[in-house]
C-alpha cells in the first residue's frame, strides 16, 4: 500500500485504488479466489476484499473525528520497510482527499455488505456520510504538498492537490455512490443536474486518462432509482466516443499500431495508461453496450494485456521476476526504496539474493525520460558528475516511443523512476483487466476451476470431493476415501501430510469458547510465533456458534498451524458421548471442515468418560462414533482421547488396534493426557507406540501440575520421552483466556502474548528446555505449497528482566519454526548501552554498570520479524559497579568489548578494543573488492571520507575470531 516506488501514501490517490478493487471484485467476483496465499487467505472472504481492507482501514485512520481526512502521510524509506524508523508527517485534512475517501468508503460499503459483514458496512457508509458533509461545509480547503508556499517542502514527493475540475468530479463520484447505497434523492439530484459538466459530455471524447471519471458515470447506469433518461444519455454517449473514437475501438480495428495496443501517446506511467484503455473497450461488455461488437470488444481489450506480457517491439513481459511462470524476457529490476539499487537482497535478478518479488508492473516507455537537470557537470561534486556517465541511458532516451524503456533501478541523477517505477495505480488498473480473462469454469462439485468429474458410477467425484473417482461400474460402493492432496492422515504410528511429509504435533491448547477472542484474530498470531504446527481449539456443544468455530479453524490454518477443534461437552461424563458426536453433525461443521480437510483433525471429544468406564464401553462407544462422524462424510483423522479424564493409559492399550481396524480409513491418532503423578505412563505409552505401532499424541501436556492438588510435576522427563521417540504433544494451556485452577501454572503466558511467560516452567516448555516447542516444531512444507518455510518468531532467552553488574549469562536467540529456512538473526542494542557489553559471536551479556537496555533480536529471512526484551542492570548492593571481564579475555577464545563508531557515519570511523591484542580492519564493497585495510593494537582511526555514501562490509580480524558487520558511509 505504499503508493509507488517510496513509502509515501497520498489519500485521494489511495481511496482511487480502493475503488478500482472495488469495481473489480463487483465486474468478475467469480474471478476472485480465497487462496492467493496472503495471511487472510481462508477466511471464506475473496482475497482481493481482504487485501482491499488494509488500503480501507489506512483511510478510516486518516480521517478526523469532523469527518475530514489528512491528505498525506510522508514517510521515511529505507530497505527493508522496516529498517525506516524515522518519523512520519501528515498533512492536513483537504476537500479533495476527505470527497475522495468519502467515495471509497461509500463503495465499499456495498460491496463488503454483500460478503454479510454488515458492521464493518455500516462503519464504511457512516464514514462516507461524515466526510461528505465536511466536503459541504469546507467545499475548497486546499494542500498543496512538497510546496514551500504552503510550508510543506518535501512532504512526499508527487503533488496530490487537485484544481477545481479534479474536486468537482471528487463531488459527482462520492454522490454517485452514496445514491447507490442510501438512495437518498439529494444525491441523485446532485449527480443529475451536473453529469454534463463531466468532460466525456463536454468533449464527446473518452479517453483513458480521464477513465476513473469516466466509470463514475458508467456505475450511475447500473443504480436502480437511476433518473432513466440521464442513464441512457450516458451509455449512449460512451458507447459512441469508444465505439467511434479514432484512439479507441476503431483503432483496432484499422490497425494502427502493428502491436495492436494503441494509445495516441506513451508517457510516465504509460503501461498503467495501457491496462485502463484495455478496460475502457471491456466496459463496452461490462456495462451492456457490445450489442452486435461483444467479440470485437473483448479482443481489442486483451490486446492490451497482450502487449504488456510480450507483444510489444522489445518482446518484453513488463512483470517483475516471472522466471518461475512462464516469462523468458521480462524486468528484472524497477525503482523502489525496498528493491533498491545495490540491495544485496532484492536488486537485479540473477546478481541478489532474490530479486524483486514476482508479478509488479512497471511504468513503461517514456520517451519524456532525461537524465536530471544537474547533468553532466553541475552534480556538486566530480564524483556526482561522474554518476551521469555510470551507464548508458540509450535507450531509454533517443527511442521511438514503444522503445523508450530500459530494465533498470539506478536512483539520482540517473532517475530510472520516471520509466521502472511501480505504482498501485498501474497495478489495480491490471489486475483489473487481468481479472475479465481468468477461466472459472465450475466442476460437478461447483468449485471453480476444480478437477471434479461424474465418474462411472455416476458420482461426482475427484478434485476436491475427497471421493476417489472409480472407472469401473462394478465396483460402486461410494466409499469415501482420502486422497493425495486431500486430508492427512496416518499411517503405522506417525501422521503424516496429505504430500508426504511426516508432523510431529507441536502445539497448544487454548480455551477459545470461553475466551473474548472466539475467532482467534488476536490470540492465534501470537501462538503463531512459537512456530507451533497445531492448536487445538476448545468449544463446546453448548455454546454452539458453529459458524465461529469454523472461522477459528479457518484462521489457525493460514497461519499455517493444523487446526484440532475438539467437543469439551461429555469431560469426564461417559454418557455424553453421543452429545459431542452430533454436534459434529452440524451442517456449518460439516461443511466447514470439508472445506479446511487438508490442514484439521478432528477431536471428537475431551477426556469423556470418568474412571469407571470399561474397554469394552470405550470400545463400542467410540466404533459407534467412527460410523456416524464417517457416514457424514469426514475423511480428516479422528483423535480419540483416553477415559479417565484423558489419562487411562490401560483402556487404550486394551482397545486401540480393533477401534483403528474398524475405522474403513484406518485414520485414528489417540490421545492421552499426562496429569499423572509420576513419569511412568510416559515411558509406558513411548513403549507400546514405538513397539506395537500405537498412533498417540500427548493431547494435553506434558504438564507441570494437576488439578486438584496442584503439585509440581516433572514435565521435562515427559518432554524428553516424547522428544526421543517422535510423539506429538499440545501443552495446556496458552493463557489467553485464564484458567481458574492451580493459578497460574496451567497458563503459558499473561494475556496471551507471546514471551510474556506467567512462570518458569512456561518459559521452559516454550523456549528453554532442549525439547521445548519453539525448539522442536517443524512446519510441513507443503504448508507453504512445498517451498521454503517462512520464519513465524523469533525469540531471545533466558526470561530475565534484571541484572546486577558484573553478572554474565549467555543469550541464545530462537528462530520459529525449527526448519525455517532462513535461520540467520542478528541482536541489536539501545537504550543505556554501556550497561553491558554483548559479545556476538558468543551470546555472553555481561552486565557493567546500572542503566536500562533494549536487546532487539531481528530475523533475518523477515526483518519484519522481530523479539524485544528490555534488561535493567541494578548495582552491586553496596559496592556500586565493578569490572566485568567476559569469558576468555586475555585468553584470545574471542575478542569482546569491541567499539565502532560513528556507524552510520561521514569522514572516519574510530576502531577501539578494550584490550591490546593485534586487530586487523577491513573496509569492502558489496563486490567484495578491498577499499581500506590497516592492522592496529588497541584503538585506531580509519579514514572514510572519499569513500561514496553508501553500504559496506566491514570485517574486523583478531585471534580465533572474524567479526562481520554493516558499516554505512553518509
């Protein structure tokens, strides 16, 4: 959501992208999946809705309690996002951004109303009718930013005012769709008594510059309560000035561009002018006007996709890094603060690490590009001269016009912007036209684009079914049965990933029924960062709520965790079995977890039973519940908890292979609660699962106490036990919802938060045990569609707040999950930074003097990733500080105390190291060529003044260690 190639967002120019999305979703919602792999994705919401909402939501928080919205917000830059820490301004509230908010938010209304997300439309409508009616009383408030006339230099970078015109038609296109959704006759008179001051009417000429204001009209036509007459003028008028108009319709047809994509001019921005001409010959189709033309129409509309995939002069994909879809020749490198020139990460294709990421549209030929004004000798210096000359830049200048591109990121004075900036004007304008020529044909089963088909028995079967399509006619018992891609499931005495991949369960369980959290937005993120693979969800038959529960399940599975919903209604009550079984009869559940069968398993109910039941009841009620759950078509794993409030180890023992046998899935995982007061039953159940095959998780535990007597429990035997021999377990509980027993030892953590641990024993199992979760869970990668596993957390221990000085401990940082593919970190410090000195090649924190310090441990696979934990170093009682000498001082183990400063800094850099052993320094490019090296003992100054503002690599050599860091030149 930043708007181009810097990390400015201007509110007029948002609010436009939030009404293309809009108008996209509205033209095709069939085209929109929920699958795009985006955090939301899931949730049984369209994709496109859930990432419009970031965009909606950034506008709700511009606007002012008056109704009005700030214009702009300027923002520091840096790559990655997150390394931009500076302060960011606003701009003051204008006409033009609050009308044009007033608009987005009025569209969007209807359309999120339709997905049944009726509060969030009536928050959007009354925001509309706010900002409107500040527009009313303020019709010309002005800001012009990056203007010194208006105090504002440097706010930002494009200029968003507007003129009368622009503010005019923000007016015409907020009424347009507040008569859309209140049907109030103010505004559609307002929109009648002026639509032919809109320039299509004034010129009788469309063109795509002006396309956003030529659909407010179009969207007019589709409005019942629409003045019929000012409805027909208006598709009679467009159709005429497409149809007719010499840069349009026509145009293909006669052939005026040999690439068949014509527009009558290519300018800054001009692929983006591209998607919106492609749009403007669609509309024909979109709006009811292609009576007799429809197939012209759509041709002349994909053109324009056409050329910006390839067909063009410079057989050119206009896509960022399409390698991996299809694309041979396409832009390997555009202008942005995060992809930027030199960025060792995300620069070029084939020279970084990655390479911009795939799929963003660059701004196309611009025969207008120049180099800036200050080349080729007014630059300031002779080194900024000599950045004139650092490439060719012919093309892009000195080109025909479908020519003047060139595939590059380099910034001042070069400015490759005004040619391979992004912007999410280009992009929605794309995916806009992108979206009229995706195939959704519906399988038998009704999904689209599914693999489903009427087998040979006449079933619909395949695709996402989970019915094995049978070819002969003879054998058609309709058995239902997983298949690959479709369900876990287990085999011998793992589980196992519908791709392959052996899941050792890692987890928790949380007390969401009960909770303020029901469907898991707050807690299930911060559960996310232990890089967990599964939680399982606590509900109820009696609370019901079905629909919430699914959305629970939904939302612990895109952040990539299984879900394991369980029925907490028959606990320790035999009798009640049957009264979880039918609540999985429900049709919301049934449906829902058909759905979300890939990533579920299904507990059918917590620790039924008391101490009295028999095996041969366990075994007879849980085949009865087998039958019923599979004859209502759930294919997903069942897990089967013991009797005895979960913890007869004997009643599974005695019944667990005829209860699997009978299941026609063999798709059962038992599950045992280990509140039992001594280690045996741990050792026990290892036993009969490593040598008679059991399929058994620890469904809660292990745990560090039992209700009623509340007596610490060894709980690290029973992490080791499982640990050694590969058996799942979900400890109780994750703390978001309190619980009322043995307080506080059963919860994990204070209020749900992630490294908040209410005692030591959570931060143990979590963090610092040798088999604790965050050490020992491993996320399938099919979760990721089989690429590399992304980092969910990060964090640094041990759980210490307080210091004295001359203390030492040794800090280890956890990186989530534990096969992540990027496992790199670094630690940063601030706040009193003397107080302690962090040797990082060791971990070793030694505590020197009194003060408060901030220890910052960053992913490096997502910066964005990152743990914080504020440490106060108290003094000595008594004694005031004293030396503190780290391990292997003065014995050449490591070199510590080392200090660099300034970093970032100008002319020098100061190398000191507290004690006096020989050290050699090294200053390199990002090319690895050698550009300062000395040796010194103790301390030394190394000149960097005629180095070039930038990035380096400096090396610090001493005995039995190499020191890398970061140094940056201003």
């Amino acid at each position: 959501w930043y708007d181009a190639g810097d990390y400015n967002k201007y509110t007029s120019w948002t609010a436009g992208y939030i009404v293309e999305l809009m108008k996209a979703y509205l033209e095709r919602p069939q085209a929109w999946g929920d699958d795009y792999n985006i955090p939301e994705s899931g949730n049984g919401v369209p994709d496109i809705l859930d990432e419009a909402r970031w965009g909606i939501d950034h506008l709700m928080r511009m606007q002012q309690g008056d109704g009005s919205v700030l214009s702009i917000v300027g923002e520091a830059h840096g790559s990655p996002p997150s390394s931009a820490t500076a302060p960011s301004y606003y701009g003051p509230p204008n006409t033009s951004a609050t009308l044009n908010s007033s608009a987005a938010f009025a569209l969007a209304s209807g359309v999120y109303r339709t997905t049944g997300d009726e509060e969030y439309a009536d928050t959007l409508l009354a925001r509309a009718l706010r900002a409107w009616d500040w527009a009313q009383l303020y019709p010309d408030s002005l800001f012009n930013n990056n203007d010194d006339a208006y105090n504002s230099g440097g706010l930002g970078a494009g200029r968003m005012e507007t003129d009368d015109y622009g503010r005019f038609m923000a007016r015409m296109e907020a009424a347009c769709y507040l008569f859309g959704e209140t049907g109030e006759d103010g505004f559609r008179d307002f929109f009648d008594d002026n639509y032919r001051q809109v320039h299509l009417f004034q010129w009788h000429f469309a063109y795509p510059y002006e396309a956003l204001n030529q659909e407010v009209l179009l969207y007019y036509t589709t409005l019942p309560g629409g003045t019929p007459s000012v409805q027909d003028q208006i598709r009679s008028v467009y159709r005429d000035a497409v149809v007719n108009g010499g840069d349009n319709l026509s145009a293909y047809t006669e052939e005026i561009d040999p690439y068949m994509a014509h527009t009558d001019s290519y300018t800054w921005g001009s692929n983006g002018v591209k998607s919106s001409q492609g749009s403007m010959n669609h509309n024909l189709i979109t709006y009811g006007m292609d009576e007799g033309i429809t197939s012209l129409a759509r041709e002349a509309s994909e053109a324009f996709l056409h050329n910006l995939h390839g067909v063009n002069p410079l057989n050119f994909v206009y896509l960022s890094n399409m390698y991996d879809h299809g694309a041979e020749n396409g832009v390997n490198e555009f202008y942005h603060s995060w992809f930027t020139d030199g960025s060792p990460r995300w620069d070029r294709v084939g020279t970084s690490l990655f390479g911009p990421p795939p799929g963003y549209l660059t701004g196309g030929p611009n025969p207008q590009y120049d180099w800036d004004g200050c080349c080729p000798s007014g630059c300031g210096s002779s080194a900024n001269n000599a950045r004139c000359f650092s490439e060719s830049i012919s093309p892009p200048k000195d080109q025909p016009p479908q020519k003047s591109y060139k595939d590059f990121n380099t910034s001042w004075p070069l400015n490759s912007w005004s040619v391979t900036e992004n912007s999410c004007g280009y992009q929605v304008n794309y995916i806009r036209l992108l979206s009229k020529f995706v195939s959704t044909g519906m399988d038998c089963g009704g999904e689209a684009n599914g693999g489903a088909f009427i087998d040979s028995c006449g079933v619909c079967a395949g695709g996402s079914t989970g019915i094995i399509p049978s070819l002969d006619p003879d054998q058609c018992n309709g058995t239902t049965v997983p298949g690959k891609g479709d369900t876990m499931y287990v085999e011998g005495r793992h589980l196992y990933a519908s791709e392959g991949e052996k899941v050792v369960l890692r987890g928790v369980n949380e007390m969401f029924v009960w909770s303020d959290d029901r469907d898991g937005s707050r807690l299930l993120p911060e559960i996310a960062k232990t890089g967990a693979n599964c939680v399982r969800l606590v509900w109820t038959a009696e609370e019901g709520d079905e629909s919430t529960l699914v959305e629970l399940i939904e939302r612990c599975i895109a952040h990539q965790m299984i879900a394991m919903p369980e029925c907490h209604s028959a606990t320790g009550e035999w009798e009640k079995l049957d009264v979880c079984v039918d609540f999985w009869n429900h049709p919301d559940l049934v449906d829902g977890i058909r759905r979300n069968r890939k990533w579920t398993l299904l507990n059918i109910g917590n620790e039924v039973g008391d101490g009295n039941v028999t095996a041969e009841q366990f075994k007879t009620g849980y085949k009865d519940a087998i039958d019923s759950l599979r004859g209502w078509g759930y294919t997903v794993p069942l897990v089967i908890d013991a009797s005895r409030w979960g913890q007869d180890v004997d009643v599974i023992f005695a019944t667990w292979q005829e209860i699997l046998d009978h299941d026609p899935l063999h798709n059962i995982l038992f599950s045992v609660h280990s509140y039992w007061p001594d280690t045996d039953n741990y050792h026990r159940v290892a036993t009969e699962s490593v040598n008679e095959g059991l399929p058994v998780i620890i469904g809660e535990g292990p745990s560090p106490t039992r209700y009623p007597d509340c007596n610490l429990l060894d709980y690290g035997t029973g992490l080791e036990v499982a640990g050694q021999n590969e058996i799942g377990w979900l400890s109780w509980s994750w703390g978001g919802l309190p619980n009322g027993h043995c307080v506080p030892n059963f919860d994990h953590t204070l209020d749900g938060v992630f490294g908040e641990w209410q005692t030591p024993y959570a931060a143990e199992m979590m963090a610092e045990h040798p088999y604790s979760l965050m050490r020992t869970a491993e996320r399938p990668p099919s979760f990721f569609s089989g690429e590399r596993v992304t980092v969910a957390g990060i964090y640094s221990g041990p759980d210490i707040d307080t210091m004295e000085a001359g203390d030492t401990v040794v800090v280890e940082v956890l990186v989530t999950p534990a096969n992540a593919a990027e496992r790199g970190y670094a630690v940063q410090l601030s706040g009193d930074t003397g107080a302690v000195r962090y040797d990082p090649v060791s971990g070793v924190l030694a505590a020197v003097e009194a003060g408060i310090v901030q220890l910052v441990a960053v992913s490096a696979g997502n910066p964005d990733i990152s743990f914080s934990r504020e440490v106060e170093v108290l003094e000595m009682p008594g004694t005031g500080t004293r030396e503190t000498t780290l391990p292997g001082e003065g014995r050449g183990e490591f070199l510590s105390g080392i200090r660099i400063y300034p970093n970032p800094g100008k002319d020098f850099l100061y190398v000191e190291c507290d004690h006096h052993l020989p050290v050699g320094v090294k200053i390199l490019d990002l090319d690895g060529r050698v550009l300062r090296e000395l040796q010194f003992t103790g301390e030394a100054l190394v000149e960097t003044g005629e180095l070039a503002a930038g990035t380096y690599l400096l090396v610090i050599e001493g005995l039995d260690l190499t020191r890398r860091e970061k140094l940056i030149i201003l």
